[in-house]
C-alpha cells in the first residue's frame, strides 16, 4: 500500500492507524504504522445488506489497540 506522510508529533509517530476503504459490499482494513510511515493490507471486513459488520470492525480496532482511523470514501472506481 501507499505511504502517508511522515508525523512529526513524536506521541503520532508511535501510534499504530487502522486505515478503513469503505464499499458498500466490503471494507478494506490496512494497518499503519506512524514510525516507519507505511501501511499495509490487512484484511476484509463483509456488509451485509450495505451495512457493516460493526462487531468485526470494533474487535479490529481493539485488537489492534489503534490511535487513529482514518475512513476512506471512494467515489470512483475509474
């Protein structure tokens, strides 16, 4: 996955962000890391009648022990 910018604030530099790509079907869930500034995939998360499956999405976020999230909304698919 793509780079995000590097974070000054050292308590941001060491916090882990759950990035979330929301579809109507499936999210994509990657995870990033503010000391190296990358991120990658980590896993799909299924909706069921265009509703997410928000159990899976909080045991994600607390399994994870994430800082930030960071929700993605494409309008496109070109």
């Amino acid at each position: 996955m793509d780079q995000f910018p590097v974070m000054e604030n050292s308590r941001m530099r060491n916090s882990r962000v759950l990035g979330f790509d929301y579809g109507q079907v499936r999210i994509g869930v990657a995870v990033g890391n503010g000391a190296t500034g990358t991120a990658e995939a980590l896993t799909t998360v299924r909706s069921k009648n265009k509703i997410p499956d928000w159990q899976q999405l909080d045991k994600l976020i607390r399994e994870w022990k994430a800082s930030r999230l960071v929700v993605g909304l494409p309008l496109s698919m070109a």
